[in-house]
C-alpha cells in the first residue's frame, strides 16, 4: 500500500479516476495539482491512527486480566481467615518443555548400595587393614615413604634393588645353651653357612637361610664321656626390614622361622635325634664394596622351642659375610651413552 501513495504521478491518476466529475469545474484540477504533495502525508497518518486501533484490544484485555486477578486475591483474603497465606494453584507440567524447564528433572536419585552392612565379608569391613597395621606401628614402605628417609647416605643414582638377588656366605661364632637341664652342656663353637635372599622392595626382602656347627658337650653327672660331639644344623626363612630404605649403609631387623635339627648322646649314652621349631630373630648391618659384592654383619638369637627331653635354647651367632648381589640389567647402548650401566 506504500508504494502506490508514496509516488505523486500514481496519486495524480487516482485524483482523476475517482473525481472524474470535478474535471468539468472550471480550475478545479489546478486545485488539485497545486495540493498534490499532501496526500502521501495524510495516507501516512490514515496507517498510523489504524495501527494503533488495532493494538487498542490488546492493551485492554492485559489490563482487564491484571485486574481480575486483583480481584481474585481481594476476595480471597475476605473469605481466608487473616495470615493465612494465598495457596495457587500450581501449573501442569505437562510436554518436553515443561519438563526440560522444571529444575527438579535435573535432581539424581540417591545412590543405594548393592548389599547392605550385613552382607559384607570380615575382610571388606573397615577394621580389618593389614596395610594400616603396619603403618601404624611405624613400619615403612616405598609405596608411603618413598625410596629412602634420608638417612646413611641415600642412594641417588643406584638401588640395591637394580640388583634385588643375592646369594652369600657367612662365618662366625655361636653362644650355645644348656641342651638338658644340670645334665648335658654345650661349649660355644663356630658356625657358617649359606644364605639365598630377595629384596622386594626398598624396605623389605625375605631369604632363606641354613647354616650347620659342631659344638663340644659337657655332662654335670660323673662318669660321662669326655667332651662327645654333636651335630647341630639351621634351617629358617626370613623377612628382613630396612628402616632407612634405599641407603648405602643399611641396618635391617630379621625376624624368621624354621627349625633346628640336633644330634647328640647324653651320660647314658642314649642317642638324641630332635628336631626343634626355631623363630630366628636379630638385627644386622649391609655395606655394598662394589656394584655386586656387598659385606653384611648380623647378630641373630636363634630361639629353639624345647621338646623331647631338650630345653629352650637361645643359640646367639655373631656372622660377618659377603653377598654376591645379582639380576642386574645388561649395559645400555645407543642412543644413550655407550657403556652406561644402570648400577
């Protein structure tokens, strides 16, 4: 509709088709021409006044809902007793965008476990943590401490564990006990050995351990043998734990268990062949000399649980031996430098 108001040529073709009696009057067309240039203002101002006709229901009808519901609250609050709140009515929620609106569609349910309490085993309970025991009795472990505490020379480009096997010898002597109460006796003797061992991990390593003596006995009553001979072997399994982890010097506890196999004749000349349960236990000291030989000195109470007719015995040996350390890795080559070794 713009466009044909908005052109004077156009206008002046509707002037004249639809006053084609006014083309008689004499000078009426000059009128018209000479006020040619208000009809594009007037059709502007006729669009305008119905346009806003138009939007005139609409502002109404808002204004009437405003007002209703103004008058829906006043007539409650004349039937609701005073401070008792306006209860709406709450919305549908009803289709996929009311849904997707609804801030309770993005609440999770709470998670519910598989098995309740009952149902656990006696290892899954909280309580039973052997790795905690041990923790909590001060124990290390590379897993928690890393690989060294910082104490006798830490160990920076080398580990004991690049060479985690060992095998060594050892030699010493042996503080004997009484083997019969007031009857039988043992001299101190030497004692040797041989140990087969694997440290797996820095503060930790297990071995297992036999060692054999020949200690003279003395008997209490008169008329024994002089200075008979008996036959005393080792056999335990050990775990020894390394306080200060990956170090150069390295202290260790050994706490084991095995048996003690002796064979001896008392003032009667009766033959002794007994075997007694043995828990080794005692402390022990670890020096590398090079990459693969290490000297190791111990002290070990090799505690005996008396049976047949044989008493405790508390067997105490003071060894000095040399580990052969083993399981190193090969030499490495290009494209590292040649001939690095990783101890």
């Amino acid at each position: 509709m713009w466009a044909p108001l908005a052109t004077g040529k156009r206008i002046e073709f509707a002037v004249r088709t639809a006053s084609r009696p006014l083309m008689y009057l004499p000078g009426a067309w000059r009128i018209v021409r000479r006020t040619g240039w208000t009809w594009p203002f007037g059709s502007r101002l006729v669009v305008c006044i119905a346009v806003a006709v138009s939007l005139t229901p609409y502002r109404a009808t808002a204004d009437s809902l405003f007002e209703d519901s103004r008058l829906e609250e006043t007539r409650a609050e004349e039937i609701l007793p005073p401070g008792q709140p306006l209860e709406k009515a709450s919305q549908e929620t009803g289709g996929p965008e009311n849904r997707l609106l609804n801030p309770e569609a993005a609440q999770f349910d709470a998670w519910q476990p598989l098995a309740d309490e009952s149902m656990r085993l006696h290892w899954d309970l909280p309580e039973f943590d052997p790795s905690g025991w041990f923790y909590d009795l001060g124990f290390r472990h590379s897993s928690t401490h890393g690989r060294n505490v910082g104490r006798g020379i830490p160990l920076t480009h080398t580990s004991w564990r690049n060479r985690p096997y060992h095998v060594d010898w050892f030699l010493g002597g042996m503080l004997n006990s009484t083997l019969i109460r007031n009857r039988v006796l043992q001299n101190n003797s030497t004692v040797g050995g041989l140990r087969v061992g694997w440290d797996f991990d820095h503060y930790w390593g297990t071995e297992w351990r036999f060692a054999w003596s020949d200690p003279n006995i003395e008997y209490r009553t008169p008329g024994g043998n002089a200075n008979p001979g008996n036959s005393l072997f080792l056999s335990d399994i050990d775990l020894l734990y390394y306080p200060w982890g990956d170090s150069k010097i390295r202290p260790y506890v050994l706490l084991g268990l095995g048996f003690t196999r002796l064979n001896f004749q008392d003032e009667n000349d009766l033959h002794h062949g007994t075997s007694l349960l043995t828990m080794p236990y005692g402390v022990g000291l670890k020096f590398p000399m090079w990459p693969w030989l290490a000297w190791r000195f111990e002290i070990v109470d090799n505690l005996a649980f008396g049976a047949d007719q044989v008493t405790t015995l508390a067997n105490v040996s003071f060894t000095l031996g040399m580990e052969i350390r083993l399981g190193a890795r090969p030499a490495s080559y290009w494209p590292w430098r040649s001939s690095r070794y990783i101890w």
